[in-house]
C-alpha cells in the first residue's frame, strides 16, 4: 500500500512540475512507497512480514516506526535538512503528509527529500 493507493493509477501532475530527471525520479519513488524506509521494508520480507508495529528506524532514539510521516517531518536525524527547507515547505510534526507532497513547490519538495535520503544513507552507513 503507497502513500497514494487510493489515488487512480495514471500520469501526476507533478511530474510536470519537476524539471530535473533525477529529482522527478526520486519523487516518484518515494510517492509510490518505492523506497527503503522500514516500513516497506518489512513488508518486503518473506515468508512471513515483519508486523508494521516492528518497522522500527534504527537511527534514532524515539522507538517509532520509521514510516513516511517520521522520516520527512518528525525525525531528529534529518533536522538541519529540515531547518534549511522550512521557509519553503510546510515541514511540521502535525503537517499531513498528504499535504506537503501535494504542495506547489514539487521541485523544493523533491530536493528536499533527496537531502533527507542522503543523510539516511550517510547515517546507515556509520553504523
């Protein structure tokens, strides 16, 4: 289930709204749940999933799932990326995440992300 699975399945209109091919790549992705956060990957694993409730994301202390909502917008790991976006995306613990991918800055919003997942990746590999 993606962070879209209620959507219709077909063209987005922010893919138009990114101009750069990798940006609009890692958006996509990332919207269709096409990433590496806990959550997804513990459905992943077989035969038998790791229950959503023990998806927990390693890299920091607050003992939560590490799903789409924690990784963009509460995660103490990623707040410098967060600080330097904040004038320009609506990046609140009580943001719906539905809002902030549906925002009008989609070109912001897709570097935004890639800075979170770089960091994650930095932060992964430390360990």
């Amino acid at each position: 289930m993606g962070l879209n699975s209620s959507a219709q399945y077909g063209y987005k209109e922010y893919l138009s709204r990114v101009d750069n091919a990798q940006l609009r790549r890692s958006l996509a992705h990332f919207c269709c749940a096409n990433h590496k956060l806990q959550i997804e990957l513990g459905r992943q694993v077989k035969p038998v999933k790791v229950p959503v409730q023990q998806c927990y994301y390693k890299l920091c202390n607050l003992g939560v799932v590490e799903d789409e909502d924690h990784f963009l917008l509460v995660c103490p790991a990623y707040q410098s990326v967060q600080e330097r976006f904040r004038g320009s995306l609506p990046l609140t613990a009580i943001t719906p995440l539905a809002e902030l991918l549906s925002c009008q800055q989609q070109g912001i919003l897709a570097r935004f992300l890639v800075q979170c997942q770089m960091v994650r990746s930095e932060l992964l590999h430390q360990t």
